[in-house]
C-alpha cells in the first residue's frame, strides 16, 4: 500500500510528541571559557513542528512536559512565538531538584576545532512523562494529518517509549500518517539499558511507523540491521547507494515502512560541509542536488531536512520535489544561529529550484 496523506482540512496538519529543551550556546568560544551565551529552545521533535508552522505556514502542536518555574515561562514564550500550539502536561519545581526542562550545552567549533554538545538531562519532566498524561482524543479534535515523534525523547526513560506508541495507535486511528527520527544517541541510551535496549525498544516502535527518518549508522546501532559493506569508509558518507542498500534490508524486516529519508554529510571542518539527501518512498529512489555549505550553526540541520520534506509531502509535492524542499530547508537552517528556522517558504523554494547566493535587490 503507498503512503495515503489525509487531504481534507484538520485541526493539526502535524503533531509531535518528545522533550523541550534550551540550549546554552556561547558561540565559537568554548564552553570553558565562556563568559556569556544566547539561550536557544529546542527539541528534536519540537523542532520540526515549529519549522512547520514558522516557514511553511501549518497547523502545528507539541505534546510535552513543561516545568512551573522561569525557565519554563522562557521556553513556553519561545513556543507561542514560533506559532505551535502547545499541549503540556505541567510538573511543579521545587525549587532546589526538579522537574527541570534539560539543559543542553554546545559550543560550534571553527574550523578544525569540532563542536561540542553534552547535557544535564537529570530529573528531566520530560522523563517523568506516561501513558495516561496526554488525551489524544481530545488534542486530535478536529483531525491530525500527521503525528511525530523520535529516537531522544525514546531514550529518557522505560516509560516514554510506551507513550510514545500510545500516541502513534492514537493517530492512526484517525488516518495521521505516523513518522519517527530515528535520532539514535549513544550517550542518551547508557542511562537506560544501553545498546541492546535501544535496539529492542526501537524496534517495538519502529512496528507502528509509516515514515522513517534515519542514517545507516542510526538503523544499525538503533535497528540492529545489518548494513551493506562500505569498503572505503571515506567515500561513503556522500554515496546514496550505502544508504539504499540499508533501507533495503530495513524495509525488509519492517514492511510497514513506506518512506525513509536522511541526510547526508560529508563534514571538512566545523565550517564547511557537502549537504545531500536521499529519500526511499513506496519503492522508488530519489536524489538531492549537493550543495556547498558554510556553516554557522549546524544542530538543528536535520531536523529543518524533516520539516521541509514533510511539508512537501502534505501540501502535495512530488517525492522529488519534496526531498529537494527538505534538503534545502535544512541546507538554510545551518546558516542560522540556533536550531530553528528563520527561513521563509520563498527563500526554501528559491534554494531547491537552483537559485545561487546572489544579493537579491
């Protein structure tokens, strides 16, 4: 069966589910030695809801936790003015311990030097959240044309991954197509079991998925697919045939996936970067241009990827056409400090149909 996408006007065109987050970016400075920083929200899950709604313009909401303190008031602010309707479930801080929303710190690098990101993700409300928490017949009122969640919100307690399959049988109750990021990290899964519990709880989710966004690395250390041999590992970061190989052995052993998509990433420096994206939907290969980026901030990158392809897919593009306005959207995002958008749907449009980086007057 091919990807069906609900075209009838609903109150949400996309719902996502997963962790708020902010992050302390102190710039090129390393965090050691910063003296100041700009705070940026975030989220993986979160992030595309708001690409969707600031630079395409869609009906979009985020199911989260939310802390009663001032930090949460800064996070909340930041959601109403990216146009995401909001639907928390509240924890009250104590005032010394938690709930927290986690904190994220990052410093971009320059050049050769790397970028840094690590967390204080302890007594995170995010983690406290089970099923039971959310009314998905009450959010989804009026219709949801697409549900989302992702691999990090999975990892930060048993409880989330439950959650989050309640949320997905919800949607596809009332006709969502249903998408996960894969978004596997090692650090997040140490806490809770390690690899084998990754590979075990993302497979149970990965069952009710229609749409899967994720590299090879991400399906085999968060699936346990066996990939394709790579013999010249550093030629295959750009090559989409490693990829489709991979998808090839996913689709197999998960034959209600329907689209997969990731990006890929050749990285010379922090700086500079060969950005592509291929996308495999309902049997048929597709292909990005490659462009050339100089990067300002690259977190949040694949997440601007996510949005612009979904965005292509619900206002009714075709595939190709719909990975190209991915692939460009997450191209511009990197040129953007923090991790979502400021981009415009023209400029996104522009940018996939070939427009260069000339002044425009």
């Amino acid at each position: 069966m091919p990807l069906a996408i609900r075209t009838d006007a609903c109150a949400l065109d996309f719902l996502s589910l997963g962790a708020l987050v902010h992050r302390l970016d102190p710039g090129v400075v390393p965090f050691r030695k910063a003296r100041n920083f700009d705070i940026h929200v975030s989220g993986g899950e979160y992030n595309v809801a708001a690409n969707l709604s600031d630079c395409f313009g869609l009906k979009t909401g985020v199911a989260t936790a939310m802390v009663n303190n001032p930090v949460g008031d800064l996070v909340q602010a930041r959601v109403r003015e990216m146009g995401v309707a909001a639907f928390y479930k509240h924890f009250e801080h104590d005032g010394v311990r938690g709930p927290n929303i986690a904190t994220v710190y990052s410093d971009r690098g320059q050049g050769v030097r790397a970028p840094v990101v690590f967390y204080n993700r302890a007594n995170e409300a995010a983690a406290l959240l089970k099923v039971g928490d959310f009314d998905w017949k009450a959010i989804m009122t009026g219709g949801c044309r697409w549900f989302h969640s992702g691999g990090i919100f999975a990892s930060l307690s048993e409880a989330n991954p439950d959650l989050i399959i309640d949320g997905m049988k919800a949607a596809k109750a009332q006709g969502a197509v249903v998408s996960f990021d894969l978004n596997y990290r090692g650090k997040l899964w140490k806490t809770v079991g390690g690899d084998k519990r990754a590979v075990e709880v993302l497979r149970k989710i990965v069952a009710n998925v229609d749409c899967l966004i994720g590299n090879e690395e991400d399906m085999q250390k968060g699936l346990g697919v066996k990939g394709p041999e790579v013999t010249k590992k550093e030629e295959s970061k750009l090559n989409p045939d490693v990829f489709f190989g991979m998808i090839e052995n996913t689709v197999k052993e998960f034959p209600n996936i329907k689209l997969v998509a990731t990006t890929l990433r050749e990285t010379h420096s922090a700086n500079r970067h060969d950005w592509a994206a291929v996308l495999w939907m309902d049997g048929q290969r597709y292909i990005s241009p490659t462009a050339q980026l100089d990067v300002i901030d690259r977190i949040g990158g694949g997440d601007g990827f996510a949005a612009g392809t979904i965005y292509g897919l619900l206002a009714g593009r075709q595939p190709q056409e719909a990975l190209n306005l991915g692939w460009a959207h997450g191209a511009l995002l990197t040129t953007y400090h923090g991790d979502t958008t400021m981009a415009t749907l023209a400029e996104v449009d522009a940018f996939a149909a070939g427009t260069g980086a000339r002044v425009q007057r």
